[in-house]
C-alpha cells in the first residue's frame, strides 16, 4: 500500500497557519470554507490514514458561521476561523477523552485550559486525533481504535504518542494541531513524519485539569509544517490556569522565529543516556543528522561533538512515568479493557509510587545541575571541561520510523526494550522539564523521515525557535510533502 494510493486527500492541501490567518483577515477566503474542506479532507483520508478519533463536524461548522460573522464586523484574532485539531489526551466540552482507550467513557464537562486559550484565540477544533493507550508508547496503534499511518508511507507509524496530530498536519488534512510530550510524543511522531515539533518549557502550556501531568513530564506543544506556524500556535496556547504548579515566565515564540539567533556554540551528541540495549544511531539517521551540523556550521555556528553528562538519569523517569500511568489507568472504569502492557505498568506505577516518586522527583535539581553544565560550566562539577554551549542538538529518534504492527503481541519488556531502542534521545528532557524542538533532517532513501532534536536549558524556547527558522529558511523542509498531497 503507497502513500499515494492510499490517504484519500483528493482535495487540495490548506494552507498554513499563518497563511490561513491572512487569508480569512483579507477576505481571500471564510471560515465555514477552510472548516468544510477540513472535514472533507479527513472523511477522505479516514479510512486509511485513521488520524481521528472524534470528529465534531456539526459544531465546527456552526463556530465557523459565527467566525465569519465576526470577521465580516472587523474583529481579529490570533486564530480566527482557522481549523485545528487536539490530541485525544484533552478535554473538550461534551467529547470524551478516550486517550486510545476502548470502552464507554464520559464526555468531559469542561474544557482543558489549553482548549479554553484556542477557543478564545478564535479557533476552530474539528475533532480530536489518535494516541496510543495513555500515551505510553512511539506509535499510535491500539485495540481500540485500529492503527493511524504515516502519510510519507502507510506501511509506517507517524509516530506517537501524538501520532493522529503528527498524520494529520503531515496529510494537510489540518493546518496545525495540539499535542503533549511525556517523553518524546511530540518530538518523535515531528521526526517521523517531516513536521516541527515543539516540547516547551513545563509550565508553558497548561496542562489543567490535570495539575502536574504524568508527575511533571508531560507538557502540551504544537505540531506544524513551519516553524512560524508551531510559533504562533504555542503562543496562543501558553499561559497557566490559576491553579497550575509551574509558571515560567512569558515568550513570544512568533518573533523569536522572525529573530536571527546570533552565532550559537551547538553541541553535538551522538551517544544516548545509559539504555542497557547499545542503541546507536541508524546509518540513515545519521547521515541526515550530520547534514544537518553540516548546515549548521555553514550558517555560522561553531558545532563541535561532546557528551552530555546523563548519568543515571533512567532513575528520575521510570518512576514517574509508571506512576502517571497508574493515576490514569486506575481512573478507567473498566481495567479489563486496558492492553495487558498498560495493566503492567499500572501494576509496577502503583509500587514505585509515594515514597518513591518523591525521592525521583528530588533528584531533579541535581539532573538540572549536572546535565546543565553542558550549557553553564560554572554551575556543574569542577573540570567538566565543558566551554558552555547554547543548543544541544542529538537525533531525535535512533532509527526510522518503524513499521505499523512491529510492536504487536510483545510482552510489556520486550516492548519497552524495542521503543528504547528506536527512541533513547528525546525523555530525558522530559525529566529536565526545559524545552526542545525537532526539526526535520531529511529523509532515507526509501523516502521515510527522520528528525534532528534542537535542545535547550530552562526556558529557552526563544533562541531554539530562533534556530529553527534560521535552519529553516537555509534547508526549506516545508517544500516537502507526502505524495498524495503535493
């Protein structure tokens, strides 16, 4: 099965984000009419591509009536008219949140605070895309919902757990859409499928309902076609909910983009955290992710190869992670339903918590200084030998992307022991909670994409997003599309 032959996307590709902005601002175009085409374009795509779970096709189109009433009287938005769609792990009035999991869950009463800051941007969601079962995993495929596919190849994953999001802006089904990164499942499902992705800073996109998700490692970021477009998109979203933990103060990730970063001291890693499997990069991988320093270099950053200082940093995130599952699963009402993988981790989640999680949780402060002295020498060890860097760049993913039912009928081990190795590069930030962003690196030459991460220190977003649309305007990745939506 080709890509080409197979997604459905018989109707012409939108526009960006920012492209679809201007346009509904100009008159060139309405609301109703980039919500119709929208919803053509997944109904079209549905049956092969899978990238929704939930459409809302009767109320988008009544808020893109009322959108094009209040653009035709003169008011602007950041987002006005424009279709969007969120990750299934969000709560939208009326809708359940599913989050890849089977069975009769029931609507939520109210919005995500991230939904709420769309809405009040002007945008329009259509519905709600695919995760793997509690985003637990690097692609999006489950008894519940059947498999998504990649647009480049659907023969392949997008990804995930953000892998209905990542398909969907890939496929131009959506201009832009929402997703969350609990330890990649933004980055991954970006590299996987030619997108920017953006995991910013904790605290940066609420997360409310829910107060510290997935113990802190999970954040919400945009996916997009452009640098531009994740940009505006995470700055209509960013802000707390007056309940939320985390509170970093406010960027603007829209002019970082159109702001030359400045020559930047860019550190090279090839060697993954400790995974006890002896991950190394794909050839192809590689390849692409050195052409990418290469560019670098060429634009005039000093790119040099060096060794993070991870340690044992594996220690900070199991517990936290399994923990998070088991907040969530046990919420299920019905537990049998759950993948016995997920029924695993909620049973060791449910030992490694309390006591456990706290003491995880602790060792971040030392993580951020020890790891941190990449970037500020003076506050890690004496001799690190580290000159302080700007940005770390690293693969994002160890191989391409995987083909879909690579990780059918594993045990909960041998599962986590194959997304380790495909996927050792992106959690450790996640531990962190401080900001990266994957770009595209290119492609194998089978034609499947691959990602470069551009990493950063606390509250960083502003120089990476400054970097990725340097990298951007040099390598021009969004002149790239899937087959069937050229």
């Amino acid at each position: 099965m080709s890509s080409a032959q197979s997604t459905g996307a018989d109707v012409e590709a939108p526009a960006g984000l920012a492209d679809s902005v201007r346009a509904l601002a100009d008159g060139r175009t309405t609301a109703t009419r980039l919500v119709t085409e929208a919803l053509a374009r997944i109904e079209a795509s549905q049956g092969t591509l899978n990238a929704f779970r939930h459409l809302r096709a009767t109320a988008a189109l009544a808020e893109a009536a009322e959108a094009d009433r209040r653009l035709a009287a003169g008011e602007r938005l950041p987002l006005l008219g424009v279709p969007v769609a969120v990750k299934d792990d969000t709560d939208v009035a009326g809708m359940p949140t599913h989050f890849g999991c089977a069975g009769e869950l029931p609507a939520a009463t109210a919005d995500s605070e991230a939904v709420r800051r769309l809405r009040a941007a002007g945008a329009v969601i259509v519905g709600k895309t695919n995760s793997c079962e509690l985003g637990q995993w690097p692609f999006t495929e489950g008894a519940a919902f059947g498999a998504t596919r990649n647009p480049w190849n659907t023969d392949h994953t997008p990804g995930g757990s953000s892998g209905g999001s990542a398909a969907a802006v890939a496929a131009g089904l959506v201009p832009a859409a929402l997703g969350s990164d609990g330890a990649g499942s933004v980055r991954i499902p970006a590299a996987w499928t030619h997108l920017v992705g953006i995991k910013p800073q904790r605290g940066r996109i609420s997360v409310h309902p829910h107060s510290d998700a997935f113990q802190g490692l999970t954040v919400n970021g945009p996916l997009a076609r452009t640098v531009a477009d994740a940009a505006l998109l995470l700055d209509a979203v960013a802000g707390a909910h007056p309940e939320d933990p985390h509170r970093p103060p406010p960027v603007d990730a829209s002019a970082a983009a159109r702001r030359d970063p400045g020559r930047l001291r860019i550190a090279l890693a090839w060697r993954p955290p400790l995974t006890l499997t002896g991950t190394a990069p794909h050839p192809d991988v590689r390849r692409a992710v050195t052409e990418l320093a290469e560019a670098l270099a060429r634009l005039g950053h000093h790119v040099e190869e060096a060794r993070p200082r991870y340690g044992l940093i594996g220690l900070g995130f199991l517990p936290r992670a399994t923990a998070g599952i088991a907040e969530l699963a046990a919420l299920h009402p019905e537990p049998a339903l759950l993948d016995p993988r997920t029924r695993s981790a909620l049973r060791t989640g449910t030992r490694l918590g309390g006591r456990v999680v706290r003491a995880a949780r602790e060792r971040e402060v030392r993580q951020h200084r020890r790891i941190g002295a990449l970037f500020h020498p003076a506050r890690g060890r004496a001799g690190s030998g580290y000159p302080g860097f700007d940005v770390l760049l690293t693969p994002t993913t160890a191989l391409p992307p995987p083909r879909i039912g690579r990780f059918d009928g594993l045990s909960a081990w041998r599962t986590d022991v194959a997304i380790t190795e495909a996927c050792p590069y992106a959690w450790p930030w996640n531990v962190l909670g401080w900001p990266g962003i994957n770009v595209p690196a290119g492609f194998t030459p089978d034609g499947l994409p691959v990602g470069a991460q551009l990493l950063g220190p606390s509250r960083s977003e502003e120089r990476l997003i400054s970097l990725a649309a340097q990298l951007e305007a040099d390598r021009r990745w969004y002149e790239h599309r899937p087959p069937a939506t050229r």
